[in-house]
C-alpha cells in the first residue's frame, strides 16, 4: 500500500502522517505550506517519507505526482480550515476547500486510485440546541463559509462515487486539539495567552458547546476506515466529550494554576453554532472504532506540550498578534 496524503504537514495531517510511518506504510506528503503548515511538524519522520510542496489547485503537477508515485490511496486532509479566517474572506476556502478537492478528485479518477478518504467535518451539519445529535444520514445545513466550503466538498466527494464510481468514504470528524495545532483555535489560544498572563477572548458568554476529539484518536480512526470502511459511505468519528467553551478555558486554567481573571468575554462570532455532537455508533459497529483518549487526559498532555515546545508557538507571535487583533476587535 501507499497513501498520498494532502496537507500532511498540517495539524491533524502530520499527527496521521507520523502514524503511517510507525505503521512501516509507504507515504507520500502533498502540501501547499501556508501559514498553517509546517515541515517542522514531520521533522522526525522527515527521511522516510516523500514530500512535495504542492497546491492541490496545480492539477499538471498534481498529475505528475501520481503518475510518479502511483498511489494505492489518497486521504485528503488538506483544507483552510478556521471559521474566523472563513468570515474575515471567504474565498481561500473557496479555492483550497471546493476546487482544491475537485481537483484532486478529477485526478485521483483518472489514476485509478483504489480508494480516497475525504475528510469531512461535523460542522457541514449545522448546530444542534441542547439536547440530540447528528446522524450521517442527518440532513447538511453548514452556517458559516468555512462549513459551506467542506459541505461542498463533502457532496463533491460523494458525488464522484455515484456519477464516476470513485472509491471515496467521507469521515466528519469532531474538533480535534492536541499537539502541533497551530495557535488560531481555542485550546492553543487559550494556553498561549495564558502562559503570557493576558487577557483571554472568550467569545458571547462561552456557553457554546463543542465535542473535542483528541488528534491521535482521529488519525487512528482513519487508519481503521482505511481498513474496513466501504466506499460511499459516510463514517462521523467522535469523541463524546462534549465540554462548553468557558469549561475548556477554566479547565486549561486550572492546569496551569492561572486565575480566572484572565477571561475576557468579547464580542460574538458572526452566525456562531451552538452545539455540535456526532452519534458515532456506526463506527463503531462496522468498523469495530472506539475513541482512546478521554478529555482531562488529552487536555492535560496538550498543555504539557505547548509548555515544553513554547519555542514553536513564539517564532509565529508576531503574525498571531496581527491576526489575533483582526479577529477579537
């Protein structure tokens, strides 16, 4: 087997990226390095894999790769992939998230791969109140334009399977966190100015609810689809843990013996989903998958992370703290 994999040396890409290569599997890197992405990130696999530095958008050289290298499977985690950034300009989520996948999708069918994972999102879903969740056979109703950008992805996916017979399988996994993630989202976030004493944006009154699903147990969970997952079927992978915003915050707090004072409840995000929780039965069932890493776990080991590799986070503050101004002014 060998699996070219899109946007491996981003976040939740290279943590599956390492894994291969733990498994002894022959792997191919596509990546285009923007901001979010990090060769650093593979450094310790980085003799044993395959890179190239390549938009998915670039179909000529996306060709020549796989008639180079031939791939068994593509899993596609390349995507822009922060809602902010979708509501400050949504068109790079346009080109990377919709044609980007297009793109690859035309390319992967004209060279026969046997199987292509499309990785999705739980929030092409929409927003649940307090109580029920999301089923794959849930209706999608995507809210903001980074959403709308993977929904169309997802249908792009599904699409391809039904008019083209392309082995494609769609994953619509729940908020990763863990190591590596770059400090845009909420954990990182959270811990970085934390670690800086400084006020900490908590948007609303942080009562929106998210499922977080540590990175090592999502890359795991493709790893078992890769397995035993059927072609044109739709596969969520969860974690269960469901935690508002603000308990996410005081969490990360209390481990870093920080005083709550530090919370500074901002200005609401544009169109913010309430609450996101995927029924992962099916997953379960068929694929014989269940999450490893429960919160307090997973929370407690990020933060150790981050304290240990400070080094990583500050050679990016300078961008951070432009961005950072953009979004929570």
């Amino acid at each position: 087997m060998k699996l070219l994999v899109t946007g491996g040396a981003g976040f939740i890409g290279s943590e599956f990226v390492r894994q291969a290569v733990r498994y002894g599997i022959d792997t191919v890197v596509v990546d285009k390095l923007t901001y979010a992405g990090d060769l650093e990130r593979l450094k310790e696999v980085e003799d044993k894999i395959t890179f190239y530095k390549c938009d998915i958008n670039n179909r000529e050289f996306l060709e020549d790769i796989f008639k180079r290298e031939k791939p068994t499977a593509v899993i596609h985690w390349a995507a822009e992939s922060h809602v902010d950034r979708s509501i400050l300009d949504a068109s790079p989520f346009i080109e990377a998230n919709v044609r980007g996948t297009q793109t690859l999708l035309d390319v992967s069918k004209d060279n026969d791969v046997e199987l292509f994972i499309n990785i999705a999102t739980d929030e092409v879903y929409g927003e649940l109140g307090e109580e029920g969740q999301f089923f794959e056979t849930t209706p999608l109703n995507p809210n903001s334009p980074y959403s709308v950008s993977k929904a169309s992805a997802d249908m792009l996916g599904r699409a391809y399977f039904r008019t083209y017979g392309l082995p494609v399988v769609t994953v619509r996994p729940s908020n990763n966190y863990g190591y590596w993630q770059y400090p845009e989202k909420l954990i990182p976030v959270v811990i970085l100015k934390a670690l800086n004493n400084e006020p900490i944006p908590v948007y609303g009154t942080g009562q929106n609810v998210r499922e977080w699903l540590f990175v090592s147990d999502c890359a795991d969970a493709v790893f078992s689809i890769l397995e035993k997952g059927k072609p044109g079927e739709v596969y969520n992978v969860g974690s269960g843990e469901e935690r508002r915003n603000i308990e996410v915050v005081k969490a990360i707090l209390s481990l870093l013996n920080k005083p709550e004072g530090l919370i500074t409840f901002v200005k609401d995000r544009p169109g913010h989903d309430f609450r996101y929780s995927l029924n992962t039965e099916k997953i379960e069932r068929e694929i014989g998958w269940k999450v490893k890493v429960k919160f307090e776990e997973g929370i407690e080991k990020t933060v150790k992370w981050y304290i240990e590799n400070i080094d990583w986070v500050n050679r990016k503050l300078d961008y951070l703290k432009f961005y950072w101004q953009k979004v929570y002014s």
